[in-house]
C-alpha cells in the first residue's frame, strides 16, 4: 500500500508544472555554465555597441518627446488668442455688459486651467489685459497691481514663440496677431512658465543609477537643468565636450572630468539647447574588457534559451492562468454559467474545478443576497420618502395662507407651485433612481420654499446644473435633505444675513455640487467629527448624511460621496462628489 503511495505521489510530482519547470531551469543554468567558459571571449562588442545604441536612443527619442509636448504647449499659447472675446474683454470701451465680462474672464480663466493641467511641465499661465487692467491666472481673475505692470513691462521686450531663461525661470510669451487698434498699443499678453522641477522630474527617468546623469545646457543664456544620481558634473562636461566643423555634436564620445571619464551622448534642441546624457565608463568598461570575446555569444546564446523558457511557460502556466483571469472577468461582468476546463491533469486541473464550484456557490449566495438587499434599500426609501417634517408642512401652508390674505396672488401661485412638485416628487414611487435634473429640481423647489418662509432672514443662491450632467442616473433624496440639514442646523439661529449657497462644478469625468452655508453653530472640533463620521465602517445606526454618503459610495462603486469641510462663508460646506466615466449609469 505504501509502495503504490509512493508511486503515485511520484508520477504526481514528475507530472507537476513545478518539476517541468525545474528541469527546463536546470538545462538553462548547466548550458550557460558550459557556454560562458567557452564563449565568453565574445561578448564585449555586443554589450558596447548595445550600451552607445541605448544611449543614443535614448538622447533622440527623449529630446524627442520633450520638444513635441514643448510644441504642443506653444501651439496651445498661440491658440488662446483665437478666442472672440479677447479683443472686446482686453477693450476697456467694449461694450460687453457685467455678465458678459465676467462670463468672457472666466471663460478665459477656465482655458489657462486647461493649459496648466494639459502638461506637467506648466507651471503657471499668466494673461495680462493691460488696457482694461485684468491679471488673469489659472486660478483666479484679478485686477492689475503696480508690479504686474512692471513685470509686464519686463515681458513686453520678449519675441514670441521663443523660450527664454532668467533667475532659474524658464519662460515663453505671446501677444497674438492683431490689436484692437493699431495706436492703442498692447492689448494682451500670454506668459507660460515652465517647471524646472517637473523638468527635473521628467529627465530623472534616464537616471537607471548614482553613475547617470542628464542636463540641458543653453550656451547663450549660460542657463543649465541637470539630472544625476549622484555629483553634478554637467557644467564641467559641457566646457570639455568636442564639436564637429558644422557646430554639432557626435553621437557617442568620451570625455575625462575630475580624473573620471564619462561616455557622453549630445544632441541639439531647438528648445532648451544642447541636451546631454552621460554615464560613468569606469564600472562600465572595465569588466567588459575583461570578457570581450565571450560575452556576445553569450548574450545570444541566453536570449534564445530565454525565448524557449517563455514559450514552454506561456504554453504550461501562462494560458491556463489567462483562461482563468477571463473566466473571472466574465463573473465580474455578472456571466456566471461559464465552466471552465483543462486538458491536462495538473494543479490547473483542481484550480478549475474549484473555480467551477465557487462559480456554482456564488449563483446561490448572489441570489440570497440580492433579495434581501433589494428589499432593504427598498424600505429604506419607503421611510425615507415618509420623513415629512410636520413644522416645514405646517410652516409653508401657513405663509400660502398669509400671502393668500393679502391678496399676494402672483407669489401665492409660485409657492403652491414649489410644494406641489415638492410633494408631488416625495410621493412618487415608481422608481428608487431618478435623473439628476430631477433630483436637482426637487432641491430647488425646497431651497425656494424655504427662501420664501425666511425671505427676511437669508438668501438663498441656487446655481444651474450643466445640460451634459441632467441624465446621470442618481439615487433619490440625495441633495434635498442636505438642503434641510443646512435650515436644521447650519443657519437655526441665524436671524439676518443668512446665505444658502448650491453650486455646481463640472469637469470631464467629475461633477462636485456644493451645499454650504454662513452659520456659526458648528465648531472646528464638530467639523471634525462629522468627517471622522463619514469614514466610520461600523454597523450603528445610519442616518442623514450618512445614509446619503452610504448609498452614493454603493450606486457609483466607490467613486460617488459626500465630503464635509468649512465653507469660505464660515459655515459648512458638504460637497456631494460623483466621479463620472464608467461608472455613469
């Protein structure tokens, strides 16, 4: 019996993936073993004509890359001026109305943001409109100073479409094609400066070790950007480095700096100058020259053995994962008839089956699952839907009553308005998601209800929701009880000046709506409580806010919520957040 078990547990064995694979890396190691005392004389030209193509390629397809996202900034800087506003906006006689002026400046706000964000390498943006006297950034609109003058001044001296280099800045201006009038002198000004950091950052990738190192150099405005692992020595590679007659630089060429010698790679920009890549030859060389015939032979030897361990891989562990990554990506898409099956008899083998019966097991427990949640949210709007404040409905039938006795027909009319499609939206049951637009609706009559009963103690300023947002598909009840939350609590005891604030951001892929208030009653310790609120997992008591946060956090899979923090009115703001992409429903 023992015999036939060992038996057994040895063909199990002889038949796994992990002996398979041993003997496979065992012929490899002893092959090589073999091949590097024979052919070891071979190697050292591959690896060095190896080691100058990468550095080449890399100088060329870096410099590259860097000068086209370059480009693609300046072509985006001489792309602002196309904007038909600009002119008028730039006009201090242009007769634009307030709301077109403020629309127009933050229009032009929004496209410096998009010139910020479009590139890393963008530090700032700047648009001076001199003539009627507005400084605009990426971040705000405002009015010029005395020193944006004379720093616009400073820029005015600038040709377009070149890069200059001053106090560690590197910088580009642009003034458009065409002024206002011809004697009114400059109209605007575009300044976009660039990151020596992110510069930095973005050259850093070639730096593979201490011995590395890449800079740019600009001969005539002396101005220097280095990346090394270790000593910066740029500065006194560029004094030592060789041109050819035609003022370029070879491919590849060695230079000595402080006793060291460097393998230099040098290439003209059109942008920022000559950029170079140097690494040290000492490491480098020296055990090459001590297997330079062998080495060639033994790096093709490796790569072919390597090629055949893949392939054997691929074919053994590769696909049969693959198959299983597909079969679960097809669970998670909700596909879960699918069996899967293996030829062979090895670990794939049990693997599979248990896949099958975790797939048969899930049906079950989704299924059970599913009923008992469906039920729950189900009820769980039912008392939502049924918490009708009796003082809000008493209070608002209270001031139809008033405005009815004083013969105020025309607001009467609006206010019975608001509470029907207030009431109206409360008791509809056909569904337990709604468009956005409708739930947005549903808060604005609310807010003018409440606006209405406390016209002498606040204001209430409700902004519009972008027509690319109204058809997002949105739990129900998720921004009107935030509005109650506000008149419960932020603004209670405030009897004059409150304010009410609802407004909307919306970018590609995110929508924020912002819910905040002027009250006083809540204390940064409270403010912190709340926030440590909403992170809270345990399985207490949800309600208010929380519940809204809960049911955003599962409708958008994590990427929808609520945030709390203080509002610039001094209140608290709530931002209900939804990021947008493939979660849209």
């Amino acid at each position: 019996m023992r015999e036939e078990e060992g038996k057994l547990e040895k063909k199990n064995w002889l038949r796994s993936i992990w002996a398979k694979q041993m003997l496979v890396f065992t012929t490899v190691i002893l092959f090589t073993a073999v091949s590097f005392i024979i052919l070891q004389f071979y190697a050292i030209q591959t690896v060095m004509n190896t080691t100058y193509e990468k550095m080449s390629g890399q100088t060329t397809y870096f410099l590259r890359s860097f000068e086209q996202e370059m480009d693609y900034i300046k072509q985006q800087q001489v792309e602002f001026f196309n904007d038909r506003r600009l002119p008028f906006l730039s006009n201090p006689w242009n007769q634009m109305n307030d709301y077109e002026r403020r629309d127009g400046l933050l229009s032009l706000n929004e496209k410096l943001s998009g010139i910020v964000e479009s590139s890393r390498l963008v530090k700032r943006a700047v648009l001076y409109l001199p003539q009627s006297g507005y400084r605009i950034t990426e971040g705000a609109v405002e009015r010029m100073e005395d020193n944006d003058f004379v720093e616009l001044r400073r820029y005015e001296g600038c040709a377009t479409g070149k890069i200059y280099f001053s106090d560690d800045k590197i910088f580009t201006v642009e003034t458009g094609g065409h002024r206002v009038e011809e004697e009114a002198g400059l109209y605007a000004l575009l300044s976009i400066e660039f990151s020596t950091e992110k510069i930095q950052e973005q050259m850093s990738v070639l730096n593979s070790s201490e011995e590395n190192g890449v800079l740019f150099y600009n001969a005539e405005a002396d101005f220097l950007i280095e990346s090394c692992g270790g000593e910066p020595v740029g500065r006194k590679i560029c004094e030592v480095l060789e041109q050819n007659g035609d003022d370029t630089y070879p491919g590849i060429q060695s230079v000595e700096v402080n006793s060291e010698q460097y393998l230099v790679s040098a290439e003209n920009g059109e942008r920022l100058g000559l950029f170079i890549q140097y690494t040290k030859a000492r490491e480098l060389l020296q055990p090459i020259y001590k297997s330079r015939v062998f080495m060639c032979l033994i790096l093709t030897v490796l790569t072919v053995l390597s090629l055949g361990f893949v392939l054997y891989t691929r074919n053994t562990v590769h696909r049969p994962i693959r198959t299983l990554l597909t079969a679960f990506e097809e669970v998670k898409k909700g596909k879960w008839d699918r069996h899967i099956k293996h030829k062979k008899q090895d670990e794939f083998s049990d693997l599979y089956e248990g896949f099958n019966d975790m797939e048969d097991q899930l049906v079950k427990l989704v299924d059970e699952v599913y009923v008992q949640t469906n039920l729950a949210q189900r009820a769980q709007m039912k008392q939502l839907q049924a918490q009708i404040n009796p003082h809000f409905l008493y209070n608002s039938f209270f001031v139809l009553s008033r405005r009815v006795k004083r013969h105020d027909y025309e607001n009467a009319e609006q206010l019975a308005r608001y509470l029907g499609n207030y009431f109206q939206y409360l008791t509809r049951n056909e569904s337990d998601y709604v468009t956005l637009r409708q739930e947005f609706d549903h808060a604005k009559s609310y807010a003018a209800i409440q606006g209405m009963r406390f016209v002498s103690r606040l204001t209430v300023d409700f902004g519009e929701l972008p027509e690319n947002c109204e058809r997002i598909q949105v739990p129900r009840l998720i921004l009107q009880p935030l509005l109650e939350n506000v008149f419960e609590h932020g603004l209670k005891n405030k009897v004059k000046e409150g304010i009410l604030r609802v407004s909307v951001e919306s970018s590609e892929g995110s929508l924020r709506i912002h819910v905040e208030d002027n009250g006083e009653e809540t204390t940064d310790r409270e403010l912190m409580e709340l926030q440590e609120y909403l992170k809270t997992e345990d399985g207490g008591e949800i309600t208010g806010i929380r519940n809204i946060h809960r049911r955003l956090q599962i409708y958008f899979n994590g990427k929808g919520g609520l945030r709390i923090s203080r509002s610039r009115l001094g209140g608290v703001r709530i931002t209900l957040w939804i990021n947008l992409g493939k979660t849209e429903k």
